[in-house]
C-alpha cells in the first residue's frame, strides 16, 4: 500500500499537533501537582463565577478525564457545582418578584 503524499503529510501534521497537545497537558497536570503542594491542606475558596466556569469544562470532559487529570477539586465537586448551576437555572430564582412596578415615589422614599 502506497500512500499518497497528501495523506502523508496530513497525518504528519496531526502527529505533531497530538504532541503539542500532550505536552500542553502534562505541563497542566505538573502545574496542578504543584499548586496541590503550595495550598497543602489550606481551603481553596472560589467565586460563584470561577465554580461556573469550572463546572461548564468539566461537564464537557466527564468525570473519568476530570479523574485523570488529578485536578485541585474532586471530579465529584466539580459536577456538583454543575447540577446547581443547572438547577439555579429553573428554579425561578431570577424571576421577577411579584408585586406593583415600583413608581418614583416610592423609589424616591427608599433612597
């Protein structure tokens, strides 16, 4: 089987961005190790929005590669945050409060 030039330098390249890749990742997964030793056993506190950001690409890679990765918080927590982002979603929490529109008399009143 011969192959053609095209297709060999195609698969070239794509070996090539596969190890770019790897290497990105291992230097991630170090970079993690590394904080992990730093913070010792202290607590690392998040922001709602650093926990959805977090929660939204760890839903997106699944709890197996979140396992591989060894990242600073469980694959567990990081779902979790992701079914309470979804569920503060539905949960009608952003919605308007019933009730008058306030007026500026009473917007006046308040201030």
């Amino acid at each position: 089987m011969t192959l053609n030039p095209w297709t060999f330098i195609t698969l070239a390249i794509a070996g090539w961005m596969n190890r770019q890749q790897e290497q990105a990742i291992e230097y991630l997964r170090e970079e993690n190790r590394i904080l992990r030793e730093k913070l010792g056993s202290k607590r690392v506190l998040l922001s709602i929005e650093q926990k959805r950001r977090l929660a939204t690409k760890g839903k997106e890679i699944g709890r197996d590669l979140l396992r591989k990765f060894g990242t600073l918080f469980s694959p567990d927590t990081i779902l979790r945050w992701h079914r309470q982002l979804i569920a503060r979603k539905y949960d009608g929490s952003g919605a308007k409060k019933p009730g008058p529109a306030p007026t500026k008399q009473r917007l006046r009143a308040h201030a």
